[in-house]
C-alpha cells in the first residue's frame, strides 16, 4: 500500500495558504471524484451535527456524492413519542444534500430493532397500517429527492433463534418474514423511482455469524424476487472488526453471487472497529488503513459493487465514541479505554489519515463499475 504522506502535506500546506480562512476543512483528496471516475459513487453518514459543524459540512460536501441520514430517518427518531412524524431534522438534512450535490439515502425504513415505546403496545393487527402509513409518508413525502432507501434493515440474526434466521420484533411479529415483502412493495409504489435497498450486517466476516448470514440473505434475494418484489440493490454494511477472522476472497466470491442474481451491491456503512489495536496511534491508523485498503480492494473486484459509503467521515461524529461497549472492547483487546477513537478516514481535525488515503488509493486501482 502506498501512502503518499508527503505529498498530502505539501498539498494541504497549499491549499491552507491559498484559502487560510478554511483551512481546516480543506483536504487534499477528492474521493467523490476519484470513485466517479470509476463509475463508483462515494460517500458517507451524516446528521444533525452539520447544522452545526460548518467546517464538517464543508468536509462532506467536498468529499462527498452520496450520503447517508445517519439516524433522522428512524422510526423512532420521526416517531418518538406516537404516530405523528417530525421531519424538521430530516427536511434539513435532505435540503443540504441536495444543495451539496450529495445523493440522500434514507435508512432504516423498516427495521425490528430501536423501535419506540408506543408501538409494543400496539396490537399486531394495527402494526401492519401503521407501517404502511409510515412508508407511504415518509416515501412519500421525499419523492425525488431522497434516491436511495434501506428499506428493510438487518433483516437476519440466527442467534435470535427464529425459524429462517430472522432478527426478531415488532414488525416480524406482526406480519412474519413476509413483512419484508410487504414493506418492499409499499416503498416501490410510493417512489416508482427510488432504489430499493436490502441492508444487512456482519456478513462480511468469516466467523460463524457472517457464515450463517450470507446463505439466508442469499435466498432472501431469490425469494423477494419471486414474489415479484423491485430489490435493486443489497447493501453490505463493513462495520470491520479486525481481530475476528476475514477471507476477502471468499467474501468476494460471494458479493459475486449475490450480484450474479441480478441486483447491484453497496458498502453501506464502512468503518474498522480499532478497538483491539494498540494504543499508539500511528501504529491503529496503519492497521485501520490496511484493513481498508485490502476490503476495498477486493470487493471493487465486483463490477456490480457501485457504491461505497462510510459511516462517518471523520472520528469527531464517530458512533464508537463514548459508547460503554465500546470502552469494554477497548479492555478486552488490552487497550485503555477513553482513547480517542481512530476508526475513520478523517481524524477529529478533519484531517485525512491514512485510512483516506488506503480508500483513494483502493479507488484509483479499481476497474471500471
Ligand atoms: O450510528 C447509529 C447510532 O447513532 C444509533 O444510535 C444507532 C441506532 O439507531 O444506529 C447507528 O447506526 C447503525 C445503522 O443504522 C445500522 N447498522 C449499524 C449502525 C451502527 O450501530
């Protein structure tokens, strides 16, 4: 992997000095233009931290051509308290995207987990119209704008112990494993246009979990196809954990099938767990690098791979921080915990690691898309 550090330097020197006003947000990569002279759209999550975060929202705009509503488009971030939607976030959200020349993607649509309270106490028979409701709305509502949707998300979790694998609740309780059909369906009649995206974790693993996923998601796309459902796109999350164990190939050769079926594949939520990496930083952002560079590189083998967004661009709005679970897997990979984390492409500077440069580098050495 080459990692041209000095050339970076010489460029941002540069660039600061010419726009010494914005300096902070000034990178010296352009990873949209990059992937889009590879036929590939890149991008990342944002949210509300943008309405803030001037120097951030330049980051993502200058970086970014697609980009993900990191969680304004919930269920329970729209819904929290009943079935009355706020979309004052999400409105904004949406406006800055398309004013910055990024794609919005919704998420989440239709998932079994984070849902709020009011709706366990619904009976099952009114769960299926308030889905319904909630797609036709929120579908609806951002029509043309809003291009790309998770429709369901994270559909499997076979240690839940459900017949098929399935991730339990409300919505599977409800309807049963059909309920992604239904869901489907209500999305392509409320955007003819959007692309309808089936998102799901883990499977790039080579450990048991990501093993028992793949076959289960791979015959998930059979059976939503013949029941005449429009799935566009399967969408792989990459949330890479390092210390477990990885087959890229292997991994490859299955994104192979998938796209064999006839749907186009997406990096959804690209980022490496550090958590079990030393705590010299020098010594993480290698390792993170590596591990970027080398799933990049071999997923892009796949023509149908179009799309790679990370979640989040920087460490400054990084889900891993602060969370306890993540300070635990900080512990138990011998680290101290309450080290900032290091698991994105810009650090909490908005400066490019070399994990921006691994994604560059793995962009520029892909085949056409
Ligand atoms: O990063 C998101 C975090 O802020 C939310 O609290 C959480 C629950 O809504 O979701 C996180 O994003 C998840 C994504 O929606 C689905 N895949 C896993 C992501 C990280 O947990």
């Amino acid at each position: 992997m080459k990692l041209d550090r000095r050339g970076f330097l010489a460029a941002g020197a540069a660039a600061a000095l010419l726009r010494p006003g914005v300096a902070q947000a000034v990178s010296p990569l352009n990873l949209g233009a990059d992937a889009a002279d590879r036929g590939i759209v890149f991008g990342s999550a944002f949210d509300r931290e943008i309405f803030d975060d001037t120097a951030y929202a330049a980051l993502l705009r200058a970086q970014c051509r697609i980009g993900s509503l990191e969680n304004s488009l919930k269920f329970d971030w729209l819904k929290p308290t009943g079935n009355v939607a706020d979309f004052s976030a999400s409105d904004r959200l949406v406006d800055f995207a398309v004013e910055s020349g990024i794609r919005p993607r919704g998420t989440a649509l239709i998932w079994n987990d984070w849902l709020p309270d009011w709706l366990k106490w619904t009976t099952v028979l009114e769960r299926r119209s308030i889905m319904e409701k909630h797609i036709d709305e929120v579908v609806g509502r951002y029509a043309g704008r809003v291009q790309s949707w998770d429709v369901v998300n994270e559909p499997f979790f076979p240690p839940h112990g459900i017949d098929g694998g399935y991730r339990k609740g409300l919505w599977l309780d409800a309807m049963g494993p059909d309920y992604i059909i239904h869901a489907f369906k209500r999305a392509a009649a409320a955007d003819p246009k959007a692309q309808l995206v089936l998102n799901e974790a883990f499977c790039e693993q080579d450990d048991e979990l990501g093993k028992s996923i793949r076959p289960l998601l791979l015959n998930e796309v059979k059976r939503l196809q013949d029941a005449g459902v429009k799935l566009d796109a399967i969408g792989f999350e990459a949330h890479l954990r390092p210390e477990l164990p990885y087959d890229d190939q292997a991994f490859v050769a299955y994104v192979a099938e998938i796209a064999a079926l006839g749907v186009d594949v997406m990096i959804t939520e690209l980022d490496v767990n550090d958590s079990h990496m030393p705590d010299d930083e020098a010594e993480r952002d290698a390792q993170v690098a590596a591990r970027v560079h080398d799933f990049l590189g071999a997923v892009l083998q796949v023509p149908r791979v179009t799309t790679v967004i990370t979640w989040h661009l920087s460490d400054r709005y990084s889900w891993y921080r602060g969370a306890d679970w993540y300070a635990d897997q900080v512990r138990a990979g011998g680290g101290t915990p309450g080290r900032p984390v290091r698991s994105h492409l810009y650090d909490d500077q908005l400066q490019p690691k070399a994990a921006a440069f691994a994604a560059r580098d793995a962009l520029k050495a892909s085949g056409p898309h």
